[in-house]
C-alpha cells in the first residue's frame, strides 16, 4: 500500500539588503509553485517533467528552464530552434555539506543544523567562464513534501541557434555524507571570484499548513505564452 500525504502550503519570509518579503509554496506530490511578490512572479517547478516554470502574470507569458544531467546533452530543446547548441567547456560544481549535530524543535519537526557550500568554477572554454561560492547556514527537517530535485538541480542553457547557443557539460561533485532536507531557514551568502562576499539573503518558514490543492496550480495557464 501507498502512504497519501496532503498538499502542503508554506509561508516564507524573505530578507534582502534590510528589505524583507513574503512568499507562499504550494507543493503538491513532485510539483510545487511559489508565488514572489505578492504574486507578481510565479516559479513552478515540475520535478516528474524535469523543469522549471517562471511566469510573469502581467504579461501573460513564461519560460521554461530544463534541468541538466551533467552529460553536457540537453534535456530538450526550445521551440524554434533550427540548429543543433554549440558546445562550450565544462563546470565544475562542487558541492559540501556537513551536519553539524545540532538539532532543534521547529513546527513539530526535529531540525538538523547542515552547513552546505556550493563551488562553481569553469574551465576558459567554457560559455561564461566563472568562479563563484556559495554558502548555507540551513535548519532542514526530513518531510514528505521535500521536492529532492530542488537540492541538487542544475539548469541547460536555453537554446537557440540565432544567438549561436552554447553548452557547458556540468561535472559535479560532493564532499560529506551529511544529508540536506528541506529548510526552515537558511542564510545564503554568496562570494565572487575573488572571494569577496557579493549579497547576502536570509529565508525562513513562518507558516505551514496542510491544503487541498488543484492540480491546475501546477501547470502553465493555457492563456500563457511560452517565450
């Protein structure tokens, strides 16, 4: 038999540069959308198709962002293109995480403090060359309504032959067997190339609850046009 969990919706508070908002989750089985700004923009992340959604309700339109396999082949391709992706260099995404035995009571759930750095560095052939680092101080518990592909996902390039689209094949690795969850809060801090610490951005749940969700939450509207 199979254990059926209800939808689940999740308030979060967002500080940026002394400016704080509010943004509210809605997850459903392997989907989930967050409406930012009040709804201004909506992120929908299909985890079973592989890919993100981002809407833009004023206009009506959306992208699509497929997730990246590290094979350096992409998942899909945009509609329209004519021509096969340029192939580029490779990323390197290093990612390490560490439990560091502390724990917490948080909603009804026990916390565990994970301290995860994410290291991103290309090599000179690659379509954006970088080297960036980006940290998290994370409360996370091990819930039923985790998505796993919102952890570890990276993205293909979008894809079009007319700005001569480029391909980096993404080598990832990971340092530690701690294992990550789904976060309460989280401080991330992000670090330029030359180590200086370019923004710094607090996360963490105010509210969750259970809900009974549509399943047309989840899709692009069929008055939306794809860009």
């Amino acid at each position: 038999s199979t254990t059926a969990f209800a939808d689940v919706k999740i308030k979060t508070k967002q500080t940026l540069s002394g400016q704080t908002s509010e943004n509210t989750t809605y997850i459903k089985g392997k989907r989930q959308r967050t409406e930012m700004m009040g709804g201004v923009m909506i992120s929908i992340t299909q985890c079973d198709l592989g890919r993100d959604l981002q809407l833009v309700p004023q206009t009506k339109t959306y992208t699509v962002a497929y997730y990246d396999d590290g094979s350096g082949t992409p998942g899909a391709v945009n509609a329209g293109q004519v021509g096969p992706a340029t192939k580029g260099g490779t990323r390197y995404v290093t990612t390490t995480i560490k439990d560091t035995g502390e724990r917490r009571q948080m909603f009804g759930y026990t916390a565990r403090h994970i301290i995860q750095t994410v290291e991103t560095e290309s090599s000179p052939d690659s379509c954006n060359p970088t080297k960036t680092r980006m940290e998290m101080d994370m409360w996370v518990i091990d819930a039923e309504f985790g998505l796993a592909c919102t952890q570890t996902r990276q993205y293909n390039r979008n894809y079009d032959a007319k700005s001569g689209g480029c391909h980096d094949k993404i080598v990832p690795k990971t340092i530690g067997s701690a294992k990550s969850g789904y976060p309460l809060y989280q401080k991330m801090t992000s670090f330029d190339a030359s180590g200086k610490e370019s923004f710094s951005m607090i996360q963490e749940v105010v509210e969750i609850s259970k809900a009974t969700l549509d399943q047309a939450l989840f899709e692009a509207p069929a008055d939306y046009r794809q860009v």
